[in-house]
C-alpha cells in the first residue's frame, strides 16, 4: 500500500495503482483524453503529464511522466503544477488543435468537449500554426453513429471499447501518422447493442449519434439520474431533458449494475414517451371502438364494476410497475378482498453478456423482482373463465409488443375489464376502461433490478395532461370502491 | 594514423557459395553450434558474451549478454520465451545487414540459433524488412537447409534442444524496426509502440519473454562462442570489443561498406573512404544515420566509438548505426533537411499526439522554407515545434511513447543551429506564400 505525495496532499493507496486514479483521490484532476477506467491503457494522447520526484540510485530526480500507465510507488512526490508540466499540456494541446477543425458551433460535442474544456484550462489563446489543415471525410459507420473525421484525434477509444469491451471490432484506424483515420472494414458497418457508447466515449466531437444530432445544446439539458427500464439489470442513466422533452439518455456510472455503459435498445427506450400510440387520456368502449372518456366517468364506470365483483374480482398487475406502484396495488386488491397476481414478462430473449462485463437480461422488464417478492402470485395461478365478473389489470407497460397472446387470451375471457396502461396497445384494444398511466420518466419510483438492488430514479417530465400517476389511480379507485359502503360479499370464496 | 580495415565478417561474406549449407560447413560454420550445445550450458553462453564485452550493433549499444542475462532461466512451459531479430534495416544510410543477409545468411542464422539457446528460447522469429524479398528468399532457402540437415527444428543435432526459425515480412514501415512495435507486427495487430515499462523480457511478443537483437549484432556471436570472449576483447577497444561495419556513403570518392575497429576518428574513416570528392570540401557529415544530429568539418577529430557521444560522451550525436554520410559544398542543407523530414512525416505512426501532428507541421514549414516560399519567423516556429516534440539539450525523451519522436526533433535541431544562416536565407528569399484558406465542411457524402 503505498503512500505518496501529490500537490502536497498525503495518499495511500492500493499496490498497482497509476497515478491518475490516486491523484482522483485527492481530488486532482489530470487532464486526458485516451484514458478510460473500462479500456486497456495505451498512453497514446500524451495529456496526463505530471512532474514526478524519485530516488534513482540515491538521487532524488525530477522526470515528467504519463500518470494513466505509472504506478504509485512509495515515497514518490508528484506534482501537477509546475512550469514543466503546464508547458506539457500546453505543447500537446497546440497540437492537437492544429489540424482540428475547431468547428464547435456546429458541433454537437461543444459544452462537453474535452478539447474545448482542457483549451480553457490549461491552453494557449492562439496558435502559430500557418499551414493547410489536413482534411478527412466525414462517414457513416452503421448503428446510426457517424464519424466526422476531421474531428478525431485518434485517442483510440472507441476501437480499443469495440474490439476489447464489447469483443466485435468494427473499428480500427487505417494509415499512418497524419494519415491516420478511424474506419471500419469496407462492408462491415458497426453492428452490435453496445454500439452507442462510443458516441459518449468519444472525448470530441467526432463520433455523434443521429439520435441527438443537430437536436439540442448540452448547457441547455437537464440531467435527471433515472434507470432504464428496458431490462432487469436496471442500468443507471440520465434523462437529458429540454422543454419537457427528453433529447437523449446517457449512461450513469454504476460499478455495481453497468460500470459505465448501457445498451442502445435501452437508451433509445424514451422513444415511447411520444409513442404514437401513447394512451394520453382515459378511454371507454363503445360498442367495438374505444371513445376518450373523462376522468370522472372512467373512474366510476371501472369503480361500480370491480365494487359489484368484490371478491371475484382479479387485481393483474405488470413487472413494469415500480416497487410503490406494486404496494398500493396489493392494498387496492386487499380493500376489494380481491386476488392479486402478476404478469410474468415472456422470455422471448437470450440473456447476452460481453467481454468487458456487461449484461443484458433476458427479462427485458425492470422490476420482475419486487414484483415476486411483493406480489408472488403468477397470472398462471389464478382462474380467469367466463365467470369472472372483472379483472382490474395495471399493465403500464412500455413495450410496444404489449402482453403476451396467451395472458391476453386469459384477460379476455372476463366480463369486464379495466385497464391501466401507457400506450394503446392489445391490452387497452380488449378493455372496457383504459386509464392513462405514466411511463418511468414521468413519476418516481424504484425498481428493484435482478441482482437484488433496489434502484430510484425521479421524474423527468410532466406526463401527458390526460395522464395521471398509477399509484393515484389506484388510491382513487379504492376510496371509489369502498365509498359507496360495504364490498360485496359473493357466493363463492376466493383468496 | 591512417585508418585500416579488420574485415573479419565482410571477409566471410566474399566467399563464392558461402550462402550455401555445404560450403559454409566446409569454412567451419556451425562447429560454434555444435560446441555450444556440446560443451556449455546456456548460462555458459550467455557469461561467455557478456564477457567478451559486445554490445548490440543495431544503434543502442545494450551488452548483449547483459539483454540475455534478463529472460528466465526456467521458462514456463506454457509461456515459451522467444527470440526476435530485427532485420528491419530502414534508417536511411544504412545498408550494412542487407548486404550480410544477401551475401552470407549462415553466419547469421548460426548466430541466430546460439542465442536462441543462450536465452532458452523456442522460437526465433526474424523480422526482415518486406523491401528486402531477395534476402528473405536467400535467408529461407538457408533456414529450409538447415532443417534437413537438422541444425534447427526438433532435436538439433540429437540434442533435446529445439529451435524453430520463422521469418516474418515486414510490410513497409520504418517504425516496425522499433523493438515493441517489432513484436506487435509480429503479433498481426499494426505496428504500434508500447510504452516501457512493461520491458519485453516480461511481457515482449504475444505476451512471452522475449529478447530482440539486431541481426549484426548475432553475426559476431558464433565468432565469440568459437574463439572464447578473451580473443574478441583484444580486438580494438576493449570497451568496444569487435569491429563495425561503417557505411561511408555520399560525396566521397570510395563510397562503401568499410569494417573497422572502433578506434579511428570520423575523419580517418572518410580519408579511407577515398575523401571527399575532386574539387570539393566537406561541409556536413551526419555520423550513424539521419536519426543522429549532423557534425560541422571542424567536429570530426571524433573517436567513432559511443564513449564521444551522448549520454556517455560530450559530442552531441550518436553512432547509431555506422551511416556515415557526407557531404560537400554542393549540398543545400535546407534541401537535406527537407529529404530528412519527409521520410520521418512518412514513417510516424500516428499513435502520439507530438510526433504525429508535429511531424506534418514541421515538414510543411520546411517545404515552404526549400520552394523558397516562407514567411518571416517561419524558421524559430520550427526550431520551437521541434523542441516541443522533443528537447535535445534537456535529453527529453518522454513526450513521445518510443523514441521516433526524437530521431528527428532532435538531429534537426541541430541542422537548424550550425547551419543557421542557411536556414535564415531561405526564410528571406521567400515570396511567402498566402495564408492558405480554411478546410471545407466535413459534409456526409
């Protein structure tokens, strides 16, 4: 455990650590661009310079050194402040710019470029370069990520993730020294479900996402930490939001859950926010088609049936609901005196895992777990026939595809049906009523994820004006139901 | 003194038929094979080179057996140690291991071998530079002849040693006869440098144990193994024991390849290369390849032995790899500067961000300075970008992963300095040139 000295601050540290994480543990910040705490180290940018003090053969010797490849040793005395190492930084930051584009107003990257951010920092005003810039076209590297090339400053760590972390190798760099470029294989375009964390990897604006391209200024987004919910594994995000609208999902640093990347079905899940098949306001059948109802008549329409079922009645409810929404659901259940099961989410997926750790579940809903622990039940385990006067189902969930045919077929053979849910899918189709729920994005909660821990995330918009909040809904429609006095007892016991 | 030669390699080399297995046993070959694995065990080998006191041929000057004392003594059998000789000769100047590959490619291999055995490796890979194809044709017609004469393969000679020889092309890339980049070549990945430490006696080619030698270097090792190390430290300095072969190219009467002891001053050196032309003085000489800084005619009372130059010695330059190069008044040395920097821009590999960007910025100004088309100040911005990549009078050497940054911040930083006004001249005649007009839009297509 050796302890050392940076910027006149005591540290001990563990055997092997480089430099740059000790300094991070005094709260030293060491510019550089081709680190990556998940990538193999390189060295390459040639930023991370420190004036380090040694003894080498009884003399104490001053030396700059890279901190991302060296090792903490006992006794060394480092420091980020000289004139040595300012004119290090300076000297590689001038060359980088040189032949660099420095087209930031029209670059996505700008307010989250480390080129930009170091050039403050610890830059020069001006450069002496006179020369022609090298000019390289800009492509299109498959996975909706385009690479302006112009931009790149081949740090290597967007070849270094594709071929190590994720184990695919799309990407290496062809040509030698300021020919140099990024490129895949001719035909061979980037295809794999981890390909979008290039784009946040990239420390300049070469690699962008067509997802966000041209959509919004970074200064102008607001980061809410959330949790994705396309899976069990529950990675740890931010919803960048800008006037009520997310522009964009970036991964959360998690070592525990994601370390520091998601995956592109994930982050593209806030697509269904604006689903155009989102369920904004409350709706009630009319013969064969389903009519925007108010609020007021939904809610007594679904009350009266489920009161007049009492016990009869089956409580359903999805793993998309969050651990808060499962509870009240179970209370709502338990003033009817009704059963309560969940829905189970088909594995219709293989569970994937990549080279550098991370998981993708084969439960692609976020809170199976709660909802096992909470809930236990299965719909398999609860008779739904002809007989059942109603079934309250709080779906809510935000997969397109919608229930599976099979529960669904269930679901169907009751008399009535009332439904929670976010979007107009085949469960809202077989409803009688369907309350306008609110996706992830809109509520806070926590989910529970498939390792056991239990996750919050807060609310990043304001849903739909016709939405309202699962947990109100239920509270609304047991006050309703209880209201108009005792809950009916029926002929036969269920539990 | 008059300089003589001590031709005892380039000797061997004038032998007709020597590149053939039959002839060459005939002149004694492989009889230092056979007393190595007969006689000494491979530590024995390895004191008896450290002993004799030869130091690699390949530009650094590392002992040799000091290399070879490094790597394990009881290899892992699943992590084979290997041995990796660098014939990729591509400093400009140099051209002394082509001519012993093309001419006598037994002396090397059974150099090859005996260090394969001193250092215990399983396999000895030879990175011979992808121009050379007639070498390498000679060299693997020599190495399928000693697999059927069972000197290397399984079981050499009966004995319980094996030694597999592989040669592996290069494909164009001076930056491949950097040893890191060398192994990684050989590991199919691009020819990048690693940074050291981890230092390849611990980690080298596909993460084994792994020496890399010069192939000049190896050629004096059966000599060694045959005579004993006392014999080859009698011969010149005994710092310097052994002979180098000095390529005496340029404006000289005799250009050449001239094998001498390390004792004679560069001057006696071109006086035995027949001086400098008829009717012309010396104006420059670039001692041991364009990676080593240029000498003035009033610097060549220099011992070319490494013990005169830096770090051991006072005079700023090297001898690298024996490159004399020399030239006389007709050499324009903003012209030279110029052919220098474009092979080194050409080579970078691109992988650091000084040597990468600095080498175009510093062959751009130096094309405009030789078209005669530079703008006032243009000479200090190059002086300054060069020692940004890497400052001569501080030994800087870090900036950069591996030392390419350096084999042209450095030699030019000293062009510019003794050849100032020539560079400055340049700079005034120009008609600059206009600033040039912005790069366009990076559009998709």
């Amino acid at each position: 455990m050796p302890t050392l000295t940076i910027d006149g601050r005591s540290v001990t540290v563990d055997n092997g650590t480089n430099l740059i994480l000790a300094a991070e543990r005094v709260g030293v910040e060491i510019p550089h661009f081709c680190y990556h705490p998940a990538l193999k180290i390189v060295a390459s940018c040639r930023m991370c310079f420190v004036d380090v003090t040694q003894e080498v053969r009884g003399k104490p010797v001053t030396r700059l050194v890279t901190t991302c490849n060296t090792p903490a040793t006992d006794g060394m005395i480092v420091n980020t402040q000289t004139d040595a190492v300012r004119k290090a930084q300076n000297d590689i930051l001038e060359f980088l710019l040189i032949n660099h584009p420095v087209d930031c107003p029209v670059c996505d990257q700008a307010g989250e470029c480390y080129l930009q951010d170091y050039t403050f920092r610890y830059g020069r005003p001006s450069s002496r370069f006179s020369e022609l810039k090298r000019f390289k076209h800009a492509k299109e590297l498959g996975a909706g990520i385009r690479l302006y090339t112009n931009r790149c400053i081949l740090c290597d760590r967007c070849v270094r993730f594709l071929r190590d972390y994720v184990g695919t190798g799309e990407l290496t760099v062809t040509g030698m020294g300021n020919a140099a470029e990024v490129s895949t294989a001719p035909g061979v375009p980037i295809d794999n479900k981890l390909a979008t964390n290039v784009v946040d990897l990239c420390p300049v604006g070469a690699l962008l996402t067509e997802d966000f391209l041209f959509k919004a200024r970074v200064w102008n987004l607001k980061p809410i930490p959330s949790i994705c919910p396309g899976c069990a594994r529950g990675c740890n995000t931010y919803l960048d939001v800008m006037y009520n609208e997310v522009q964009r999902t970036r991964p959360r640093e998690n070592p525990a859950v994601n370390g520091h990347f998601m995956c592109d079905p994930g982050r593209f899940t806030y697509h269904v926010i604006r689903h155009p098949d989102r369920l904004e306001a409350p709706a009630m059948r009319n013969g064969e088609a389903l009519e925007e109802a108010p609020w007021d008549a939904a809610m007594a329409t679904a009350a009266d049936a489920l009161r007049q079922a009492g016990r009869d009645a089956i409580v359903l409810v999805s793993t998309y609901l969050t651990k808060e929404e499962l509870v009240a659901a179970k209370e709502f259940a338990g003033a009817l005196g009704a059963p309560i099961a969940f829905i189970p989410n088909t594995d219709r997926w293989a569970r994937e895992t990549y080279p550098g750790g991370f998981v993708i579940e084969a439960d692609r809903s976020p809170n199976t777990a709660a909802a096992t622990e909470i809930i236990g039940r299965t719909i398999d385990e609860v008779e739904i026939d002809g007989t059942t006067p109603a079934v309250c189902v709080v779906n809510s969930s935000i997969d397109p595809a919608g229930i599976a045919a099979a529960h669904l077929e269930k679901i169907r053979r009751a008399q009535f049906v009332a439904a929670v849910d976010v979007l107009k899918g085949p469960l809202a189709q077989e409803a009688d009523v369907a309350l306008a729920g609110r996706t992830w994005a809109e509520k806070r909660g926590t989910f529970v994820n498939s390792q056991g821990h239990a996750q919050r995330f807060l609310p990043a918009l304001l849903g739909p004006v016709g939405s309202r909040d699962e947990r109100d809904i239920l509270r609304e429609l047991a006050r309703l139901v209880s209201a108009a006095g005792e809950v009916a007892e029926s002929a036969g016991a269920t539990t | 003194m008059a300089a003589g030669q001590n031709r005892m390699i380039l000797s061997q080399c004038e032998t007709r038929g020597i590149e053939r297995l039959d002839v060459a046993r005939q002149h004694g070959y492989y009889r230092a094979l056979e007393k190595a694995l007969a006689t000494m065990t491979p530590d024995q080998v390895t004191d008896e080179v450290t002993k004799s006191g030869l130091q690699g041929r390949g530009g650094a000057w590392f002992g040799t057996g000091m290399k070879w004392s490094f790597m394990p003594k009881q290899p892992d059998p699943k992590r084979p140690s290997y041995l990796c000789v660098n014939a990729d000769e591509s400093e400009p100047g140099t051209c002394k291991d082509r001519f012993l590959i093309e001419h006598n490619p037994h002396l090397l291999l059974e150099g090859v071998l005996i260090a394969s055995y001193a250092i215990r490796a399983r396999v000895a890979y030879i990175y011979i530079r992808g121009e050379m194809w007639e070498g390498m044709e000679k060299l693997d017609r020599a190495i399928r002849e000693l697999y059927s004469a069972k000197l290397c393969g399984q079981h050499i000679l009966g004995t319980d040693v094996s030694i597999d020889i592989v040669t592996h092309p290069g494909a164009g890339a001076y930056i491949c006869g950097e040893e890191t980049a060398l192994m990684e070549s050989i590991e199919g990945e691009r020819g990048y440098p690693r940074p050291k430490p981890p230092f390849p006696a611990a980690y080298g080619a596909f993460g084994h144990p792994t020496t890399i030698n010069n192939i000049g270097t190896l050629a004096y090792v059966p000599w060694i193994i045959a005579n004993g190390a006392e014999a080859f430290k009698k011969i010149g300095d005994p710092a310097y024991p052994g002979t180098l072969i000095y390529q005496i190219t340029g404006h000289v009467r005799k250009p050449g390849l001239y094998e001498c002891e390390l004792v004679y001053t560069l001057r006696e050196l071109i006086e035995l290369a027949g001086g400098v032309r008829e009717g012309h003085t010396l104006k420059a000489v670039i001692p041991g390849g364009t990676s080593m800084p240029v000498l003035t005619p009033d610097e060549l009372d220099v011992v070319m032995a490494p013990a005169s130059f830096m770090p051991r010695g006072p005079v700023k330059s090297g001898v690298g790899s024996a490159a004399i190069i020399v030239f006389d008044d007709t050499a324009d040395m903003v012209d030279v500067a110029l052919n220098i920097m474009s092979f080194y821009r050409h080579e970078s590999c691109g992988q650091c961000t000084p040597c990468r960007e600095g080498s175009k910025w510093v062959w751009d100004i130096f094309d405009r300075l030789d078209h005669r088309g530079a703008r006032t100040g243009d000479v200090g911005i190059a002086e300054k970008v060069l020692v940004d990549v890497g400052d001569i009078d501080t030994f800087e050497f870090n900036k950069t992963i591996c030392l390419f940054g350096c084999s042209f911040s450095w030699p030019l930083t000293v062009m510019i300095r003794k050849f100032r006004s020539e560079f400055e001249n340049a700079e005034r005649e120009g008609r600059p040139s206009p600033l040039p007009r912005p790069a366009p839009l990076p559009v998709i297509p």
